[in-house]
C-alpha cells in the first residue's frame, strides 16, 4: 500500500487502537497479535507518528520522522506540579479530645 494513502485512511481511533496493540501485544478485543500484524501495526503507527505526532513523548517518532528522547529532567519537568505548600505534610488532621 502507498504510505500516502495509507496514512489519508488512518484516523486517530484507528492509531490509538493499533498504538494500544503494540504496546499490549493484543487487539483492544483480547485477541493476540501475530509477528507479522505486530510488525505492520508497528510500522503503520511510526509512521502516523511521523506525520501528526507534533508533542512527542519519550521515545516516540516526532512530526517530520525525528525519533524523539526525553532526558530524565525533562520528563521530571513536565510531571512536575507546582507545589503551593512547601510542607512534606499530606494532610493535617484536628480531633477534639472527648
């Protein structure tokens, strides 16, 4: 199939099931990839990756083909929360002695 075609035909629903398959080794249904639908899934997601992936996760193909690697501090800089109470404190409980 040509790449161009292939990738006019691919919708997001249908990356994000093929993506899921890679990753899991099975279809959304259950049902286990064989090698070569692992292969084809694989190269069909790289490449729907290298046309639409525009925020590139660890390890990802970005927009343009780049195969994209997030060093530990950026991945702790995106996952960070600002913390508006410095204290290591959870949470803080008063009770009423009776």
């Amino acid at each position: 199939m040509d790449v161009s075609k292939l990738l006019a035909a691919m919708t997001p629903e249908v990356y994000e099931r093929m993506s899921f398959a890679v990753e899991t080794g099975k279809w959304p249904d259950g049902t286990p990839l064989t090698s070569e639908q692992r292969d084809s899934a694989m190269q069909a997601v790289m490449l729907y990756q290298s046309k639409y992936n525009t925020e590139a996760q660890h390890m990802t193909v970005a927009a343009g083909g780049e195969i994209k690697f997030k060093t530990k501090a950026e991945f702790k800089r995106e996952f960070s929360v600002p913390q508006e109470n410095t204290s290591s404190d959870i949470a803080r409980f008063e009770h009423d002695d009776l």
